[in-house]
C-alpha cells in the first residue's frame, strides 16, 4: 500500500511539472488529500483543480494499472467530481503547514 501511496503522490508531482500552480504541501488521508497550493489568480480554483485530476488520474493509470484495474474495472477514473477548497483567510500560512503535516 505504501507503493501505491507515493504513487498517488508522485502523480501530483507529475501534474504541478506540467501546470502552472505550486504544491507548497501534499498529505495523504485514506479517503482524500489535503494540499496548500499557490496559483495566479487568473485561474480559478476549478481549473487547477481539474488539472491535477486529470493529469494525476493518467499518471497513475500510466503506472499502477494493474492495482487500480482491481478496483475500477469499469471505468479509468480514480478520482470523484467533487472536493472541499479554502482559502487561507485568517489563519497563518504556517498553521496550515502544520495541521496538513498532521493529517494522515
């Protein structure tokens, strides 16, 4: 499984080589990820997250099919349509950072 976690995370490292927004932090939950990223502000929130999906889902079909091929049989999609995004507001950058380390 841990193969499969640095998979998950290498496919992210892949999607922000080809894009232009910045992980600045990535921690894996069981059922989700947490990021804090760093985009312009001529992009919205869905584009970037649109790209890392796509990007990240094709890496990861790319090199872990034959794992993912036992659990989605029937369609090359890993990830689901919706997700949870926030802007920093009134919390410290460095708060952030620490409760993401803490995640997983």
């Amino acid at each position: 499984m841990e193969e499969v976690k640095s998979q998950v995370l290498a496919s992210f490292e892949y999607a922000e080589s080809k894009s232009d927004f910045k992980i600045l932090i990535m921690n894996l939950e069981d059922d989700h990820i947490h990021f804090l990223l760093k985009f312009k502000p001529s992009l919205s929130i869905t584009q970037v997250v649109s790209r890392m999906k796509q990007l990240s889902n094709w890496y990861l079909w790319e090199n872990c099919e034959s794992h993912f091929r036992k659990y989605f049989w029937k369609k090359n999609k890993i990830w689901t349509g919706g997700y949870f995004a926030s802007t920093i507001g009134e919390v410290s950058e460095g708060k952030i950072v620490e409760y993401i380390k803490n995640q997983g």
